[in-house]
C-alpha cells in the first residue's frame, strides 16, 4: 500500500484549512485544538449547513452567511489553498469535489464562497481522509471491500492473518491521528517533520 498523490494532497489540504479554523491561532486555551466545540455532538462534529446553536442564520464556525474573514471563520478560496499548497488549481478542484461529497468540507459557490471544514480539526482523523481521498488502504487485495477480492486460497493461506494485523494496525495509527494533533506536532518542533 503506497498513499498517492491524492491522499497526501488531501491531507496537507485539510492541515491547511484547520490551521485557519477559528480559535488555532495559538495559546494555551485554544478550543479547536483541545476538543471543545460548542454545539458540537457527542462527536464533535457539527454537521455541513448547520449552525452550533441549531439556528439557520449563523455559519459552524459562528460567522455569518457569506462573511470571510482573515482569521479563517469563512469560506476560503481555491486558488488561494492551491497557492499556499503549490497544487494546481484544476487538481485541487478534484480533491475538493472527493472531500465534499465524503462530508468533510463545506462548498459555497459565488464571490464570496469557497470551502471550509465542517468541525473542528479534532473531529477529523487521518484516517478518515484518506480513506475519503484514496478509498481502500487495505495492505492486500484480498483485503480489499467488494465481491471478488477474495483469494481462492483464502482458507488455506498462511499469510491472511498477518495481512488482516496488519491492516489493523494501520488503521488504527492514522485513525489515531487528528488534524489537531498534527498541528500540535508541528508547533512544537517549529517545522515539520523535525522529528523524524
């Protein structure tokens, strides 16, 4: 299993929006990051198109319709995520497009419109987005979702449970993994992948 360029673009995409959701500007009571989301679910999670406090006239993120703001409350532009990210714009749209229609991000359309998250960058794993950006990230085929993927020695194979823990762990790493915590990370070292 190799994560390709999709995946890897869908995730630096969602950093890049979470590092703009409102209140990740810092400090130590920083309520995106520390898993509060007021009008949240059990979850965490506000749902696309509706506000914390169930009212149509107010965005997730507590802006109104249409309002962009530097701190990042609103929608943002494609081309201004392609800049920063060094994606073309074209292949951005259609990482955008497979993130909408998994739920992850919100689209508008218009002068003001754009994209943005739907919840909190703790309320998103890793997992999650890749898994919306490359579909399976089974180790094996024989792993893999769908009819017809299993192997006609799948009774007999040796190997099967060492791909199945396998599979396993790996989910159980990038599910792990939020938006926030990768932001956390970051802040700490002051660069990425410092730590290596």
């Amino acid at each position: 299993m190799m994560i390709s360029s999709k995946g890897r673009y869908a995730l630096r995409v969602m950093l890049d929006m979470a590092e703009r959701y409102p209140d990740t500007g810092g400090g130590e009571d920083n309520r995106a990051l520390h898993g509060e989301n007021p009008g949240a679910d059990e979850n965490n999670k506000v749902l696309c198109g509706e506000s914390r406090d169930g009212g149509a006239d107010k965005l997730p993120h507590g802006g109104k319709p249409g309002e962009v703001t530097p701190g990042g409350d609103g929608y943002m532009r494609l081309n201004e995520i392609a800049a920063r990210q060094g994606i073309s714009k074209k292949y951005l749209e259609s990482i955008m497009t497979v993130l909408t229609k998994s739920g992850l991000v919100e689209s508008a359309v218009g002068k003001t419109g754009g994209y943005r998250l739907c919840r909190a960058p703790d309320g998103y794993t890793v997992g999650e987005i890749l898994r919306a950006a490359e579909g399976s990230l089974a180790p094996v085929s024989c792993l893999e979702d769908g009819a017809g993927h299993k192997c006609a020695d799948a009774c007999i194979c040796y190997t099967l449970p060492f791909w199945y823990g396998l599979e396993k762990r790996i989910n159980e790493y990038i599910d792990s993994y939020t938006l926030a915590d990768i932001l956390r990370e970051k802040g700490n070292t002051g660069c990425a992948g410092c730590n290596q």
